[in-house]
C-alpha cells in the first residue's frame, strides 16, 4: 500500500504551517464533516486528519489517477473516508451519489486550486460552498493570490507568468474578485494569515 503514496515535496513543506491555521479556527463539536476539494497526493488531509478525531474527512480529486494515492494515505485513518471523484465544476448534489446534503458541512478546504485551473473552478468552489456549509461554517483557501491587482513579491509574478504560458485559463486569482464571488454566495472572508513561502491561508465564513 505505501508505494501507492505520492509525495509532493511542497506538500510536505506546507502541512504543517497550514495545521496550525486549522487549530485555530477548527471548533471542538460532534459529528463535525470536512470536505477537501482537490486532494491532490492526500498528504494533507493525512497530516490534518488524526488532529481532529471528532471530524470525518472526506478528501476528493479531479484527477482519477490521484484517487490511488489519496485511498494510501486515507486507509491509515479511521476518520477519513475513500476518495470521492470530484469535479468542482459540477453541481454539489452529484458528488458520491448524492451523498452531501444542503447546509450540511462544518468546513470546505482547498489548496493550491484556483490558481491552477480554469477560474470557472473558482466559482464553482465558492457556488458549491455557498450551498453545503452549514451557517457561520468556514471554507478554508490556500495559496498565493494577487491582491488589488498587484501580485508580490517578485517570484510569484514569475510565478503567475508561468502559470499563464502552460494554460491561457490559469494564473493567480485576485482577492478582491474571490470576495465578490464569495458574497454572491453568502459567504464572507473573514481573515488573510500570510504563510510562508509567499502564500496566503485564507478564511471565510458562511453567514
Ligand atoms: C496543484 S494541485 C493541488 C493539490 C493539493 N491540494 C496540494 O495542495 O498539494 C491542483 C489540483 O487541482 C485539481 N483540479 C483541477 N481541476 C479541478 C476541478 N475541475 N475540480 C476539482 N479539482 C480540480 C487538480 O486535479 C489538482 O489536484
């Protein structure tokens, strides 16, 4: 089983400062659901998962060749689910046969998407998340973002340049235009914490 486990590097850099954001902002409380979107290798909600026994995790991917990977690290936990194959882009009541109901999940995460895919997966994350987070529950973002139009510092402009040259739909998203999509759906950023590695955690709130 654990030859199946993929291990991205900046991954395994990142979990950690990104655990300590969840502490904070994770509340004690039964029966509580996570739902990542986009798991990627499943490092993180392995890292996250055995913090929080009182939360079942529920990790997803767009890639069906990631769902392997994610099932590795997701077997070793009693608390996280089998990988659910997830288009974001989707409507939330297709997902795992109809498993999650409307206003139903405690906290949405997801890392390192948006900027890596066609900005409709950006607002599909904050359409769906409108619609299965319970009231006052948090969508959690990760990654780095532009902010007023300006991106920093330096490397992330290279960064955002890259990014555009292997695919015309993707780049670094902008604070200001998540907002907007975000209180379209009834849900309001409440925190920027700068992370290492010039990327941001970001937390919002569904009211
Ligand atoms: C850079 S990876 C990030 C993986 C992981 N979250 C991490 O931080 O290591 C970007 C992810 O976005 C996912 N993605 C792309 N299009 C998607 C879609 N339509 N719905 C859900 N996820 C998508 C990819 O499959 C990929 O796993």
């Amino acid at each position: 089983m654990a030859a199946k486990k993929l291990v991205y590097p900046a991954a395994d850099r990142n979990k950690d400062p990104i655990l300590s954001v969840l502490k904070k902002y994770i509340q004690p409380g039964p029966d509580q659901t996570f739902l990542e979107i986009s798991s990627g290798s499943g490092q993180h909600i392995a890292h996250f998962a055995p913090h929080f026994p009182q939360i079942v995790f529920y990790p997803s991917e767009y890639e069906p060749r990631l769902l392997e990977s994610i099932a590795a690290y997701a077997t070793e936990f009693a608390n996280i689910k089998d990988p659910l194959r997830i288009d974001v882009t989707t409507e939330f009541h297709t997902w795992g046969n109809g498993i999650f109901k409307e206003a139903s999940i405690d906290y949405i995460y997801n890392a390192n998407m948006m900027h890596i895919s066609p900005y409709e997966c950006s607002i599909s994350l904050f359409s769906n998340a409108g619609k299965l987070l319970k009231d006052n529950a948090i969508l959690f973002t990760y990654g780095p973002y532009a902010i007023n139009g300006k991106i920093t510092p330096t490397s992330n402009v290279n960064f955002d340049i890259n990014l555009r040259l292997q695919d015309s739909s993707w780049g670094l998203r902008d604070i200001k235009d998540l907002k907007e999509l975000a209180e379209k759906n009834g849900i309001k950023l409440i925190d920027i914490i700068d992370m290492p590695a010039n990327n941001k955690t970001i937390i919002w709130k569904k009211c």
